[in-house]
C-alpha cells in the first residue's frame, strides 16, 4: 500500500478510507503476534543463557574449585562462548572423576528381587564385597 498523505487522504471515497483502514489494522496485528512471538523466543532465550550459565559454574567448582579465574567470564560470556566453556569443563569433569580402579567381576549377580530376599548380614557382606572387591 502506498504512503498515505494528506492530499491522498482528501480524494479518496469512504470505501477506500475503510479498507485502508482495514488493510492497517490486519498489518497490526500480524505485527502484534510477531511481537509476542518474539518476547516468547526471548524469554526461551533467557532461560537457556541462565542454564548455561549454572551449568558452566557447576562444571568449573567440579573440576578446579571455587577459587577459578573463569568465574569472572561467566557472566559476561554469549551463547557460543557459554557453550564451549561447558563442552571443555564436562570433558575436564569426564577425565578427573573417570574411574581409576579396576573392575571386578562379582561372582552373584545383583539384582532387586536379591536385595529385597536378603537379610541384614547378606546386606552388610554384600556391601563389604563392593566395597573392598
């Protein structure tokens, strides 16, 4: 639709004035969803930065404690940024905390219906063979 001025406004008839006024009020509130949808993708937005952000802290007080220099980025970190610290940190967490003993083979396998038939003693044994091996 056309710019309209106010001599356009002078010649057109009352039919046309109405769909004009029409035709702006649809694009209104095509507009007005589009806004709404867009403070919604926001907000979505906001959450997902807010979990990464907790994520990355977390992950970080994992591997290196709470005296990390990385801390201070945290805040101030973009999406793509936040991303990788987590990516690098859960990777880090993966390597410090990958188990170091080896495993053995339990002679009985443990299931529920085995836990719940056993009694305090086959409890406490079965607690001390996990425990030493």
């Amino acid at each position: 639709m056309e710019r309209l001025t106010k001599e356009t406004l002078a010649v057109m008839s009352k039919e046309e004035l109405q769909e004009a006024v029409e035709t702006l009020q649809t694009k209104l509130e095509v507009a007005e969803r589009q806004i709404d949808t867009l403070k919604a993708d926001a907000e979505v937005g906001k959450k997902y930065i807010e979990h990464l952000k907790s994520e990355a802290i977390r992950l970080i007080r994992a591997v290196e404690g709470e005296s990390s220099p990385i801390f201070r980025l945290i805040e101030r970190a973009d999406v793509d940024t936040l991303r990788q610290i987590v990516d690098e940190y859960l990777e880090r967490g993966k390597e410090k905390f990958k188990s170091t003993s080896t495993e053995k083979v339990v002679s009985e396998e443990v299931t529920k219906e085995t836990l719940l038939r056993a009694d305090y003693s086959e409890l406490i044994k079965l607690k001390e063979r996990f425990i030493n091996g």
